[in-house]
C-alpha cells in the first residue's frame, strides 16, 4: 500500500470517527481533529466511552401564558 492509499484511508477514518462521536453526543470536529493524529485509537476511544445525554432544562412555567392583552376579549 503506498503513501496516498493510506492517506485516503485515515481520512476516510477519521469522517467516520466524528459521525460516530456526533452520534454519541461528542464534538464531531474535536473528534474529526483528535482522529487525525490518533487513527485507530480515536475509534476505539469513541466506541468504549459512555454518551452524553442531552441536558434539557425545564421551560418556566410563565412562558407558557399567554400576555394579559391577548386574554381580553373585545
């Protein structure tokens, strides 16, 4: 395998490591860039840690009313 080869190949991995790190919750482009000096070690790193679960905070309750001018009828 010649140099090009191989080069297509890790580029080729490492697109594929930051899908699967967006797929995880993790930074596709950290990882994207992390994949260029680890290669194979990135994927492994990507598939062994946990994901991250979305934070989802909870809307405040007087976001859901409507404004005193739209509850008048006319």
């Amino acid at each position: 395998m010649d140099q090009t080869e191989g080069a297509i190949g890790w580029g080729t991995l490492t697109l594929i490591n930051a899908g699967l790190a967006q797929g995880k919750g993790r930074s596709g482009l950290g990882w994207f860039l992390a994949s260029l000096l680890l290669g194979p070690l990135a994927t492994f790193l990507i598939v062994v840690l946990p994901a991250i679960e979305p934070r989802i905070e909870p809307m405040p309750r007087e976001g859901w009313a409507l404004p005193p001018s739209r509850t008048e009828t006319p």
